[in-house]
C-alpha cells in the first residue's frame, strides 16, 4: 500500500498518554463474602493507584455499599456481580460501577422523612452522600450497572497553591 505522495504508508498504533487511565474489573460471587472480597480488592487496587486515603475511604464505603447492595438486592441464582474501577487521572476522576443480573430491580434512595426507619435505601443514601455523582444504567441482557464517581487530585498533579 503506497500513501498518496508516493512513499510506503506505515500503520501506527494509537497510544494512550502515559499514567492517565487505570482500570481494574473483577466478577465476583452475589454473596456477602462476594461483596466483602469487593472491598478488600477495590482497597487494594487503590492504594496500588496512588490515591489519597481519602478519596480510598470514600470509595471503600461506595464500594462497600453497591457490592452488598448486587449481592443482596440484585442477586440471581448461579449469576454473579461485576466490580469495575476507573481512574482517568486526566480528568481526575474515580469511577466504582456494580453490575448484577436484576435489571428490574433498579435502586432507590430512602424517600421517608426519617430515613433510618425505611426499610431499604439507607445505603444509597450514603453513596449519594460520599459520591460526587451516582446514577444507574442498564447491563445487557436483562441486568443493571449502579456507578458513582468521586472527584480526585491526580498523585501527578499536585493542587496548585495560591488559586
């Protein structure tokens, strides 16, 4: 193959600046040892990241909570949940995304005036709280992914003083 100016044309890879995006996906057991085992590893992932210990403790707890939430709420016999983490450092931004098989099952928050005595959605209260946006979308065939995302400073840009 010859590129219009006569010479040979030379295929080039695209490539992805250096350190900007870091993912992490895992499919785990709809149990409550499922879930846990989302947490220690989203833990894990994160420190491996290089993030803060808070943005870490924020996403521990949304971690925490969508994974009891797949294997409680969203489970299906013989199915199993999927826990997806990404960091795009350049945007500066930490997505946690729980998907499970209930796609009929879509969450809600706690609507009562005292949320403490609803009897389910407490959980997402505390995503909603901890996360800077959460919302859900469907997982095909017949699932539902639940993401949140959490503002970071990137570890290579630290926050500039004086603005």
């Amino acid at each position: 193959m010859r590129a219009r100016h006569g010479g040979p044309m030379t295929p080039t890879t695209p490539q992805l600046p250096n350190a900007t995006v870091h993912s992490f996906s895992q499919l785990l057991s709809s149990t409550r040892r499922g879930a846990r085992l989302a947490r220690l590893l989203a833990v894990g992932e994160l420190y491996a990241w290089g993030l803060s210990p808070t943005v870490i403790d924020r996403a521990e707890q949304i971690v925490a909570e969508l994974a009891a939430n797949a294997a409680v709420h969203g489970r299906v016999r013989g199915r199993s949940f999927r826990l997806v983490l990404g960091l795009d450092v350049t945007a500066g931004t930490l997505r946690v995304a729980v998907s499970d098989a209930r796609g009929d099952r879509l969450p809600a928050p706690a609507t009562t005036a005292r949320p403490e005595e609803a009897e389910s959605g407490r959980g997402l209260l505390l995503v909603a709280a901890l996360a800077d946006r959460w919302d859900t979308e469907p997982y095909p065939p017949s699932g539902k992914t639940v993401w949140a995302e959490v503002d970071v400073i990137s570890p290579e840009r630290p926050p500039t003083k004086g603005r």
